[in-house]
C-alpha cells in the first residue's frame, strides 16, 4: 500500500537532515511524493533517558510506571523524585549544596504532552520540587511560582517543610567561607560543583513528558535562577516532535533558550543527535571563550530516537527502554 507524505510527514518520519539535505526544502513543502511501507515507523517505542549517572536508579522508577502503563508524565515526575530524596545527591534536591549564604534554593520544571507546563524557582525548604512544579502545572492559572510565593503555594497543598541545609552541607558550607576568608566570590563552575537531574519519557500511548531538577551551581550568588526551571532552555516538550533537556552552565543555555533550540532543529529534520550537536555548535559559536565551560543536552524524537552531545568529555546519561539498561557516554565537541 503507498501513502503520500509530504515534507512534514518526511520529518515525522525521522528521516535525517542528511536525507533531507538532496531536497529543497521550499519546493518540497508545496510537493509530495509516494513511498511505500511507512506503518513500523508509527511503532510506539516508550523510553526514559535522563541525565547523568544517578539517572539510573531514576529511570528505574520511572520504567516501573511506563511498564504498568502509567502515563510519562507520572514517570518523570516520580523518576526524578529519587533522585531528590537522595540525601547524598549534593546537585540536586534537599541534600543539595547551597548558595553563597547557606541557602538551598530548589528549581525545577516539568511539561508534558499537550504542552501544560509548570515550574519552581528559587525555592525552599520543600522535599520535592518536582512534585511542586506539576501541582503548578495543574492547579494553578500560571507556569511558574517563584521564592516565598512557591513555598507558600507547596505548603498549602500539603508539601512537608524541610530544614535545609542538611547537617553535612551546612559543615561542608562552613568550611569553604572560612577557607575564602570572607571574600566571598561564586566559584567557577567545575566538574564537582553542579549538575541536574533532566529526564524524557515516551509512554505506550507514544505520549511525551519531560521533567528537570536541580539545587543549581554550588555557592552561587543568592538569588540566582539557572536554565533548569525554565521551559524552552532547561527542558522542552512537543509531542509532534520529541523533546529535550539540559544540564551544565544555566546561564549559556538560557541565552539559546538550549532545549527549544534542540527541539526545532528536530522539527526542521535534524535527528537528535544533529539536533544536539547544533545547539551545542550554537552556544560555542556565541560563547567565544568556553574554557572551562560545560553544557549538555539529551534529545529525543517521537519514535524513540535519542542523541546527547556537550561541549567536552565528561557527560554521561542514562537510557532505560526494552532493549536496553545503563549509561552512555555522550558525544562531544572539544
Ligand atoms: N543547569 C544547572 C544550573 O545552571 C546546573 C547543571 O545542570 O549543572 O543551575
């Protein structure tokens, strides 16, 4: 049996832009043509990936959902909720390290996919902002509660407080003031210092969810927001396409607005893979000096294709689906 496609079924297709690199596009938007055997490609592929290695024991829960055929967005919300009960996990969640003065400011963000969003920023002493962002999402009118308003919003719905920072933070946090001298300045982003949690899951409906969590850069300046609770640069959704998220320095992927990027370049028939790579391209290109700089994004399209590239060598995540179980290093551009 033939089926006409035309350009947009082509991207829907997967096919790279490689492939689609032979064709015009303009000509292509206005002309079809036949191809045959089109129907495995509309297969469903539910998958996790997330970042980083304590993505494994948060795709975990995350599959347990996919698998009794529970929706994505309950997979990467109760995924990344391991990672924030981790008390040793000192990126992301309560056990977190703080900022410049002692304190733990959570972010996080999650959409799912009919592009409802919600999201937290700035926030503390609540156990799990993920949790947080999606009651935003869903019973509030806005996407995003910040600070005070945040805490106050988690509490009335039920969000048990914490005292942050955890006792070993807080010594960990007190010996580092003491070694600067007072002269307290953020220090450069390193290897040991930052890190989030970003997860995507595709469901046996085919349905796309994507959800991201972090405590940020150590010892940042309070006050200070990354990329991770805002949507378009820490995570982005469209189920028509895929989607993708990000870790490393906030501030570079915020000003691509990162996983947007990563999810157009998608839309205009790149795979995730070319995908990443692009965006990653993008931030090097604007940047000028990325010593010492490192941004990182997963990917991944409606059919279960997925792709990770960063700016150096060092980044890992972690993929779950029924093929596969474990970590991948990721591809890199310098
Ligand atoms: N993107 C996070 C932030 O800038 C940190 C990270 O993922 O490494 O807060």
């Amino acid at each position: 049996m033939s089926k006409k496609v035309n350009r947009r079924d082509l991207i829907r297709l997967g096919l790279t832009s490689s492939l689609l690199g032979v064709f015009n596009f303009k000509s292509l938007a206005k002309t079809s043509i036949n191809i045959t055997n089109v129907s495995s490609e509309d297969e469903i592929k539910p998958i996790v990936i997330s970042t980083w290695n304590h993505g494994i024991a948060a795709n975990k829960a995350a599959w347990e959902i996919i698998k009794k055929n529970g929706s994505s967005l309950d997979a990467v919300e109760f995924g990344v909720r391991v990672t924030e009960s981790d008390l040793t996990n000192r990126s992301v969640g309560i056990g977190g390290y703080p900022d410049i003065d002692g304190h733990v400011t959570l972010d996080a963000c999650i959409m799912d996919q009919n592009s409802n969003c919600g999201s937290v920023a700035f926030l503390e002493g609540i156990a799990h902002p993920i949790s947080v962002a999606r009651a935003v999402m869903e019973k509030t009118p806005h996407v995003m509660l910040v600070g005070k308003g945040a805490k106050k919003f988690a509490l009335a719905h039920d969000f048990k407080k914490i005292s942050t920072p955890i006792p070993e933070v807080k010594k960990e946090w007190k010996a580092w003031k003491k070694k600067h001298n007072k002269l307290l300045k953020t220090p450069a982003v390193n290897t040991e210092n930052h890190d989030t949690i970003g997860m995507l899951a595709i469901d046996n409906n085919g349905n796309i969810s994507g959800s991201c969590t972090t405590s940020g850069w150590a010892y940042k300046m309070h006050g200070r927001v990354g990329d991770s609770p805002i949507i378009g640069a820490g995570l982005f959704v469209d189920n028509e396409i895929g989607a993708a998220c990000a870790t490393g320095v906030g501030e570079s992927i915020i000003k691509i607005a990162g996983s947007h990027t990563v999810v157009e370049c998608m839309r205009n028939g790149y795979s995730p893979q070319e995908a990443c790579e692009e965006a990653i391209k993008r931030i090097i290109k604007k940047q000028g000096n990325v010593k010492d700089l490192q941004c990182c994004f997963i990917a991944l399209d409606k059919f279960g294709n997925t792709g990770a590239h960063s700016i150096r060598d060092g980044f890992n995540y972690a993929i779950k689906n029924n093929d596969f179980e474990g970590i991948k290093n990721s591809s890199y551009s310098i």
